[in-house]
C-alpha cells in the first residue's frame, strides 16, 4: 500500500549562536583547565557550521547545571518546539489537528512523563482517542527511524492520518566538568531544532508526489560505545568516538547495499542520497563511501553550516531542503546513530502532469 508525505515542517529555537561567540565562550569556560582545549578549538573553524540554535541563551552555559534545570530547561524549549513545527506540518498538509489519528514523538535529549505529545494535547488540539506512540533513544537515527515508523503505522492503517514530530535540544547537554575531547566536539558541532511530517495512505494534492517506501535498519554488533548518552547526577554525556568517519568509510557502503537490496533498488537507480551529516568528516566519509562526487552532498552541508548538527531532525532539515530544489527521482534517506546503527528510508518524488 502507497504511503505518502502530505507536509514537512521544521522549526528552530529563538537563540541563534554564531560559531565564532561558542568558540569564545568555550575558550573562557574551557582553556584553564583543560590543556587540549586549544588544539582541539581548530575544530570550530573547520566544521563547517556557521551558526546553530538553542533553547536558551549562550549565558546560560556559563553556569552550572543540574539534572533538574537541564530537564527544565528541555521541556520548556521542546514543547514550543513541537508545536510550532506541528502546527507548520499540518498547515502545510491542510489537515486540523483534530484530523491526527497518531501520533509519533522521536526525541532523546530530554525526559517528559507524560511524553511530549501529552504535554501539549490542549494546545495543539489533538482528539483524546488520538494513540500515542513516543520514541526515545535514536540519537541521530532517530528523523530517519521515526519517518520509517510513522509510515508503516499509516500503512498498516489505511484511514489513519500519522503526525511524526521530532525534537532534540542538544545544546542542554553541554557539559564543562567531565574534560573529555568528546564534550569539546559537541560543543563545535550540536545545536537544537525540530521538524513533523503528515504521513497518509491517501494521495495528496499539489504539483509534487512524495512516495514513502518502508524503512531498513542495521544494527551493527559490539558497537554500543560509538555513539550515545553517559548518564550520571549531572545529567547526559555525549559519548561521541573519534572512530565514527572511519567506521563510515568501512561499513557505510554494504548497509547501504543491503538497504537498497531489501527495498529492490541499486544503486544506479538512486537518484540522490538525502543523508543526516553528522559533521563535515562524516560527510566527507559518506561520499566516499557511497562513489559519490565530492562536494554532491550540497544540501547536507547547507543544513550543517545553518544549524550546526540538531541529532534527529537534521535528516529531515535537509530532506526537506531537496524537496524545496524540486528535484524528482529515487531517494533514500540515511542517517547514522546510536546503537551503532544506520537507519534507511527509501522515498520517491514525482511531479504532477501539467
């Protein structure tokens, strides 16, 4: 059965940080007490990232923070994340909130019980039989993994109307008392954002089609200590390994192989790879990877050098960038998150006959 994209919003956080102030303010929260600290500041000029988002304002990490005012901090940006980028989608769909039969909720920076969706019911508008169904743990995966089950939920539903929305405030995970490289790389790279999507069996209007396969994963195993959260009394850590471009040079190219194999494609028949990117390295690798010319991966150095690296909803940021290039043909989506896993979608998109 046809599952198709009927909107796709993104949304970013009121504070935006040139790189160049992080650079600053981390050079006078980090330099004295940690001697790596200047060798490894090169990184904020060679990442590609101009600027990023946050929920709060650069200030605030210049302060201690717990758990508590951390969390804090996530459910106050992440919920008017969630509805600004919901209320986007299903404007761009021309769908009521009252119309969403599910609801799929990807984020992991953060802890809401009730989930986020809960959270803000009144204000968005949703039906109190609406069924909820919230991801955590996904990482970067999580935009790609999220869109895959939101359509095979649509799928399996042919009447249901799926709002997928994913939200990640990376920056609240800053952290200046573990003094470990991987914290002073996520202080280059992470920033915060959202992006929904409106997913159906019924074939939408306007000039373009987007077509939504189904989803492949591949879990790679002994690999749990690439990517992901160290959790203490402060609250995450990054875990972030130095060995994530090789692994992509190495790995990347047969799980994409066997994505396409699964959904009956090759790659000749892709038309253009919309990819998470991870950093301007991990760009750099999937290109390599994938016999792509370098520099073709436009779009996910655009969104890298705006934004900076959001986890989750960076995918669909530059998704959503092809899409707006009305470029057309066989896509796949990718991304790459804890686990280690690399997650796919294959998409197509076609324009109306005249």
């Amino acid at each position: 059965m046809s599952v198709y994209l009927h909107g796709l919003s993104t949304a970013l956080p009121p504070y935006c940080l040139q790189q160049s102030e992080v650079e600053a303010r981390a050079a006078i929260i980090f330099s004295d007490k940690y001697p790596q600290f200047e060798r490894l500041s090169k990184t904020f000029k060679t990442s590609g990232i101009d600027q990023r988002y946050s929920v709060v304002p650069i200030d605030w990490f210049s302060r201690e923070h717990g758990w508590k005012d951390r969390n804090e901090a996530y459910m106050t940006g992440a919920k008017a994340l969630f509805i600004q980028s919901a209320n986007d989608a299903l404007l761009g769909a021309g769908w009521a909130a009252q119309d969403v039969d599910c609801v799929v909720t990807v984020s992991s920076t953060g802890i809401a019980t009730p989930t986020l969706e809960a959270q803000v019911f009144g204000d968005v508008g949703f039906r109190d039989d609406v069924m909820r169904v919230p991801v955590f743990g996904l990482g970067c995966a999580g935009g790609v993994s999220g869109l895959s089950i939101a359509s095979a939920l649509a799928r399996g539903d042919a009447a249901s109307k799926v709002l997928l929305v994913v939200i990640e405030t990376c920056s609240l995970s800053f952290r200046a008392d573990r003094l470990q490289k991987a914290d002073i790389i996520a202080a280059v790279l992470f920033g915060d954002g959202a992006a929904a999507a409106c997913i159906s069996t019924e074939k939408p209007g306007g000039d373009a089609l987007v077509e939504l396969g189904s989803g492949y994963q591949k879990l790679w195993p002994d690999t749990l200590k690439i990517m992901g959260w160290d959790v203490d009394d402060v609250g995450l850590g990054v875990v972030f390994d130095r060995s994530i471009p090789t692994f992509v040079s190495s790995e990347f190219a047969q799980a994409t192989d066997d994505a396409l194999k699964a959904a009956g494609l090759n790659h000749g028949q892709i038309d253009r790879y919309v990819c998470h990117p991870g950093g301007a390295k991990v760009v750099e690798a999937i290109e390599g990877a994938l016999h792509l010319e370098q520099g073709s991966l436009d779009a996910e150095r655009q969104t890298l050098r705006d934004t900076g690296n959001m986890s989750a909803p960076t995918a669909l940021f530059v998704m959503k960038s092809v899409l707006e290039s009305d470029m057309t043909g066989q896509m796949m989506a990718c991304a790459l998150g804890p686990g280690f896993t690399g997650s796919y979608l294959p998409f197509h998109v076609s324009k109306r006959a005249a």
